[in-house]
C-alpha cells in the first residue's frame, strides 16, 4: 500500500519527502506554444483550448509573484500548508530564450515556501541551454518537468496533431533521465480510434520507461476546440464511466510500483466541457477507482 492508497498519489509522495502537505500554485508565465504559434502549426493539437491546457492557472497579466500571492491565500482556505510547488502549466513552458525562462523560474523559486517548480513543456521544446538550466534548478530545489507524449500510436499522435514523433519523445526523456530529472509523463486514455490494446500499449511503453511520475488524462472534448468539432462531425464515442474506471485500474495495475502518479482523471471547467459530462464529479470518479482497486485486491505495478 502506498499510505492508505493502492497507487503512488503525489500527495503521498511530497508528504513522504517534505514532512507535510506541499500545495501545487497554477502559474501562468505568460508563453505561447510552437504548436500554434506557425513555428510548427498554428492550430495547436486537437484538443487545446484557447487558455492552452492551463485552465485554472493565475492571471498571465499578473507577475509570478503576484500570482503565487493569489494562489497562496485562494487555496489557504482548503489547504493549510507552508510548503508550495509553482506550477508551470499553461502552452509551453520552456518556449522562451533561455534567461527569460531563468528569470521566471526563479522569481517563483525565491517567494517565500515555494520549495520547487514543476515545468509542462512539448519533448521538442528542450533545447541543450534550457536542459543546462533544469540541471542547476535540480541541484539546488525541487524540480519536475512535464511532457506530452499522450500515445506511442503514431496515428493517434497525426490524430492529435501532436506535432512531433516518438523518436523525439524518446530521445528528450533520455536526455532529462541522464541529467536525474524528475520527468512526469502525460497519456490520453480514449483517443478517438484507439482501443483498449492501444492504450495498454501506451501505458507498458511508459511503464518500461520508469519516470518520476505519470498523469492519467480522460480525453475530454472541450468548447471551441477543434476536437468539439470533430466530435460533432464524426460522432465518435467517449469513455462512459464504468469502462474508463476498469481502464484505469488496468493501467494502475501495468504502472511501475515507483511511479508517482499525478493525475487519474481529466479537470475541465463544467462551462466549457461537451463530454464526458460524468467527469465533473471527479471524486466520484476517483472514489470509483479506488473501489475498484479495493474489490480486486490489486496494488499499483502488480501487473508490471
Ligand atoms: S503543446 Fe500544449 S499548449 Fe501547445 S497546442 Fe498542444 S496542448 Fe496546446
């Protein structure tokens, strides 16, 4: 058991490594995303919506410091703690030169309790000067860095507009494994056209590979997106829940017991999500997963 869990939460694990709660504060530092940009496309992948995947983020036209302010007295009245991740989670967080980025990192690392950042960023975006910046981060504070691999199907990368190959993932997450940097790694279950085979694929592929963490994604279909479109037109089925709780504890099962799992269930905005609507109740979800895990006696990696 992992505390009083079957699978490695990330709670578990920061509480495991600082003593008490670390609270996770959605920054946005003000990037854009090569993949919507024209630097590689201008219509991003399928799935984005317009605030790049960083709904619950701060406000871009405030500082770092200011949002990190914001952030820290909003969730204060969930969460009482002392010990804070600044979370860069909106487009593409490495898309800067390199002492903008420094400049950045380091304004959330030097407010008072943050304790480390965690950068989301594309696998084709970490360019040698921003992995010698990571390094020096990791030696001093607590860094992970996020990438988008969501699926080792290369038609459902060309599906998702991914905009990047498997070789590239492959090649950055070595690089950022050689440097020991935390790397969490991002998979979409229920992209259209996938199976269950597929997805399990993606799942081992990932589980062989033994980062720092993973997040579980539900494909959600969002307002304005060119995913919400394609669901119109093609009509394509979206995961109910009982068979994306059983697909779930699959993967759980697959996952390598060390893996620090962030995430098993998608997060949108109950004003912007088309589908699937059951996921707005995201403790049911997760409190169905958790049963389900229970009923079969199973422990993350048990099938790893
Ligand atoms: S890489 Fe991220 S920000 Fe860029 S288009 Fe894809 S989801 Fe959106």
């Amino acid at each position: 058991m992992y505390g009083e869990m079957r699978y490695r939460t990330l709670n578990f694990e920061l509480k495991k490594k600082f003593g008490e709660k670390v609270v996770k504060l959605s920054i946005d530092g003000g990037f854009t995303c090569p993949n919507r940009d024209g630097t590689i496309a201008t219509s991003g992948c399928i799935f984005c919506s317009e605030m790049g995947s960083g709904e619950f983020a701060g406000k871009r036209e405030l500082s770092i410091t200011r949002q990190i302010e914001d952030q820290k007295s909003m969730l204060s009245k969930k969460w009482k703690s002392n010990k804070y991740i600044a979370y860069f989670g909106s487009f593409t967080n490495t898309y800067a030169t390199v002492e903008e980025l420094r400049r950045k990192y380091y304004e959330a690392l030097e407010c008072e309790g943050v304790i480390g950042i965690a950068v989301a960023t594309r696998a084709d975006c970490i360019s040698e000067e921003v992995l010698e910046l990571f390094r020096e981060i990791n030696e001093k504070y607590f860094l992970w860095v996020e990438i988008g691999l969501q699926s080792v199907k290369e038609a459902s990368a060309k599906y998702i507009r991914r905009g990047y190959d498997l070789q590239v993932f492959h090649e950055t997450y070595s690089k950022l494994k050689e440097l020991n940097i935390r790397t969490v790694v991002h998979i979409i279950l229920g992209i259209p056209g996938e199976d269950k085979e597929d997805m399990m694929k993606t799942v081992d592929c990932v589980s062989k590979l033994k980062p720092w963490g993973v997040k579980l994604h539900l494909l959600h279909v969002i307002r304005n997106t060119d995913l919400e479109k394609a669901y119109i037109q093609e009509g394509f089925p979206l995961f109910e829940k009982e068979e994306y709780v059983i697909t779930v504890c699959d993967s759980l099962e697959r996952l390598n017991g060390n893996i620090v799992i962030h995430r098993i269930t998608g997060d949108g905005r109950k004003s912007d999500l088309v589908g699937p609507l059951w996921s707005l109740d995201k403790l049911r979800v997760i409190s169905e997963i958790n049963m389900e895990m229970k009923r079969r006696n199973s422990l993350q990696g048990d099938r790893s």
